[in-house]
C-alpha cells in the first residue's frame, strides 16, 4: 500500500510540475500564438483573421485563403494604457491536440457482486483530440484607473487515447483462482474529454484495459469498463 501511494505522489508531483510550467508559459503569452482565427465582437458578424502575436500587442489581418492582408486593421495593446478601450472580443480557433496524458484514479464499478473499486496504479497514454479555444478579451481598471486587456482562455477538446500501464493482479481481481499479488502490464484505451483554462487543464476519461499475459482470461477487469480523473501536457 505505501509503495502505490509513493508511485500515485510521484506522478501527481511530476504531472503537477510540469503542467504548472506549461500553465505558466501560456499565460506569459496570454495563451495566444500567432495564426488564424474567427473574430467575433458584441455588434460585429465573425470574421476570419490573422493574429500576429508579440510581448507588447497583437496585430490582427483580415485574411483570405489563408493569406492575411498585408496591413493590420486592429492592434491589441497588452500593457497598460492610459485611454484605449475595447469592446468585448471573442476569439476562436481550432486544432488538433497532442497531449502526453495520466490517469490518476480509475473507479471500476462493481462486478461479479464484489464491491467497486478505485485504482491509482502508475500509467501514461498519448491522447489525440480535437481542441476548441475561446479566448475572451475585456478591458479591466487597475487600482489607478489605468485600462489593460485582459485575455481569458476557456477551451475543450475531446479525443483518444491509449497507452500502458501497470495493475494489481490479486486473489481479489481473479475470484481466487490466483493465490498470490503481482502486478501485470496492461494496455488502456478510451476517449477523454479535456477543459482548457488559465489556471489548469483536466478531464474525465472512459476506458477499457487488456491485461498482456495468459490470465487476462481469469482478470475480473480485463476489458471492462471504467471511469477515470486525467490530466495532461501538452506536446504541440
């Protein structure tokens, strides 16, 4: 029991670092890169545009066909101004994701009349999904009465997974008809759905395991469902 409580602390701790550098690095840059989107403003249709992204503003082009005009037509300062004020600006976008993903608990529902059951083996999985990004942008006051914009990102995306992992194989797990513990390798698959923020990103996934020796056949679980918590990195 300590030895998997060690492994479940190592990968929240892992996990939770390099997300946290991966939350940081997007909100030094508003969450925004450089590329195309669709403007949408309070009194305005969407558009397709063209972002160009730097430290200190965002230009944005008209664009079509996938060219952008040559000349902006709108520039976002990201420091603090003293009159500039904007309405209230969504912008969207959508791309595919590539993320290095974690389950850290899979709750597996009661079967064969033996209680439910919650897993915090050690396990990793890439994910390939479909992200959408809303990026909000609101003029704010700060405590002088000077305006800056302020850029929110709330995205989602849903997708697939797979990957490898380690279970416990028990007496419990194989209705007795293994009188020992050992941990065996499977592979996990399923779909997940993430939520994009600027503070965290995290999801629910559903997925079924294969048990990769000779007693997936007596392994209660093997192919069966289950319910899990996920957090990932992204790699694109």
């Amino acid at each position: 029991m300590k030895i998997r409580f060690k492994k479940m602390f190592t990968v929240i701790c892992v996990i939770g670092i390099f997300t946290s550098c991966n939350t940081l690095e997007k909100a030094s840059m508003h969450g925004l890169n450089s590329g195309f989107y669709k403007l949408k403003s309070d009194n305005n249709s969407a558009q397709h545009v063209y972002l160009d992204v730097a430290n200190e503003q965002i230009d944005v082009y008209h664009h079509k066909k996938q060219q952008p005009d040559k000349k902006h037509f709108l520039t976002i300062p990201l420091n603090i101004s003293d009159s500039i004020v904007f309405k209230k600006m969504v912008l969207k976008k959508q791309s595919l994701d590539v993320d290095i993903t974690s389950i850290l608990f899979k709750y597996r529902p009661s079967i064969y009349d033996l209680p439910a059951q919650v897993n915090t083996d050690l396990n990793i999985a890439l994910y390939f999904g479909w992200r959408h990004d809303n990026y909000h942008i609101m003029t704010k006051k700060d405590p002088l009465g000077r305006n800056y914009n302020k850029i929110n990102n709330l995205g989602y995306d849903f997708g697939l997974f797979a990957g490898p992992s380690a279970t416990l194989i028990s007496p419990f797990s194989t209705q007795n008809l293994k009188n020992y513990d050992y941990n065996g390798m499977i592979i996990q698959t399923g779909i997940a759905g993430f939520i994009e923020s600027n503070v965290a990103s995290f999801g629910l996934a559903i997925g079924y395991d294969y048990l990769l020796n000779p007693d997936r056949k007596i392994w209660i679980y093997n192919n069966k469902p289950w319910v899990g918590f996920v957090v990932g990195i992204a790699l694109n």
